[in-house]
C-alpha cells in the first residue's frame, strides 16, 4: 500500500490550498478515505473521512472550511482547504481505514503573514 499525499505549501491566513493523495495497492473505490494532521508537539488527529460510498464526516475544527472528495477512477483522494488558520498549520496525512499502519510521507501545510 503506498499512499502519495501533494498540494501542502505555505499560504496566507483566509487563503486555499488543495490536497491530493494518490493510492496504490488498494481497491480504492472499497476503501474509506481518511486526512489526518500532525502539528508540533501535537496528536495526530483526524481532519476528515469519505467511505466510499460518499458518506463524509469532518472535525468541528474544520467544518464548513474544508471539503474531502474522491475520483476513484484515479484513485485519488482530495481536502480542498479554505479559510486557513494559521492553527491549520501541520503536516497532512492521507490514511486509508482498513490499512491503520500505512502512512504516506505526508504534505506540510503552513499558514502564515
């Protein structure tokens, strides 16, 4: 399982940026998909999930900011950020739920002036 997360960089407070993660030895369309982060000193947490039927769920800290989507034709995963804080500040991970020990490199995102 190989799991590529791309698209973090460093942007202003209120701006966007957009994630992707490709998956590789999975059948992704059975699979949920998960964005995870890490920041400093901090607990991995989850960010937000899609089954793969659609079905979505986000933490508080992120609603109405982010959106998770999937192409599974592509087998990609993406969090299109808006709003960014700079508490928003982490490494992004993708994370596949029936692979809970497969982690990718991850993506930095950093918000700030």
């Amino acid at each position: 399982v190989q799991l590529q997360a791309s698209g973090g960089g460093l942007v202003q407070p209120g701006g966007s940026l957009r994630l992707s993660c490709e998956a590789f030895g999975i059948v992704f369309v059975l699979n949920a998909m998960e964005w995870y982060r890490q920041a400093p000193g901090k607990q991995r947490e989850l960010v937000a999930r899609i089954t793969g039927r659609g079905r979505i769920n986000y933490a508080d800290s992120v609603k109405g900011r982010f959106t998770i989507s999937r192409d599974n034709a592509a087998n990609t995963v993406y969090l299109q950020m808006d709003s960014l804080k700079p508490e928003d500040t982490a490494v992004y991970y993708c994370h596949a739920l029936a692979y809970p020990l497969n982690w990718g490199q991850g993506t930095q995102v950093t918000v700030s002036s």
